[in-house]
C-alpha cells in the first residue's frame, strides 16, 4: 500500500485504493520548478543525482522525492516531494544536502525557483 490518498474511495476500478487517514490529511507535497542556464544543464543534472542519492540515504521520512527534466527544455527542472507533515518537511529543508544543492545551483537559475504548496484531490496508484 503506498502513500497516495485516495479521496473518493471506490472510483477507481482496478487501482489500489488508499482511504484517508488523519495522519494522511497533513502530507505535505511540493513541487519546485526553476530554469538552470543552458550552459549548467549537465552540472544540474548530476547535482540532481547527488542530492536524490542523499534524500535516499539521510531523510527517511521524506515519503516521495522525484525530479522532473521539462521535455520542451533541457534547462528546466520541477521537483515534486511529499512528506508525512510538516516536521519531516523541515528537516528536509534544514539538510546539509539540500543547502549545499540550492548554493551549488541558485546563481545559475535563470527563472526560479519558483514553491508550490499542492493539495493532492485524486489519485490513482497501480
């Protein structure tokens, strides 16, 4: 069973069904989205690779953690997280990786980063 509410149970044929929780209620999901200068996308990327390798390894309550490169630009990036509340949340935010990440990669940005709090309202998950 994975982590993805579920929030009109029954809907869905031949998906797994998640029903909410109280617990499951306070997820926190994030999407950041920025655009890296053309001549950094390779540097991002494996910057990229560094920090998902340390999100994996250091932050064991950060529940989904995946990065996006944009199709229609080699130079844009969105990663999407969730996290169980919000004191996982801070703790990812207060990571020596993530800092590390953002100083390495924050000069470079050319739009961005741009936070956006989501609120999942559906869900299929197989």
């Amino acid at each position: 069973m994975g982590w993805w509410p579920d929030p009109l149970p029954g809907k869905h044929m031949k998906a797994k069904l998640v029903s909410i929780d109280a617990s499951q209620q306070r997820l926190v999901h994030l999407m950041v989205t920025y655009r890296i200068r053309k001549d950094r996308a390779e540097v991002a990327r494996k910057l990229i690779a560094q920090l998902v390798a340390a999100v994996t390894r250091d932050e064991p309550r950060t529940l989904d953690y995946r990065v996006f490169q944009h199709a229609n630009s080699e130079c844009s990036f969105t990663h999407s997280m969730a996290f169980p509340d919000t004191e996982a949340h801070l703790a990812h935010i207060g990571a020596p990786h993530l800092k590390q990440f953002v100083e390495a990669l924050v000069r470079d940005c050319e739009d961005g980063p741009h936070y956006t709090e989501m609120r999942l309202i559906d869900a299929v998950q197989r």
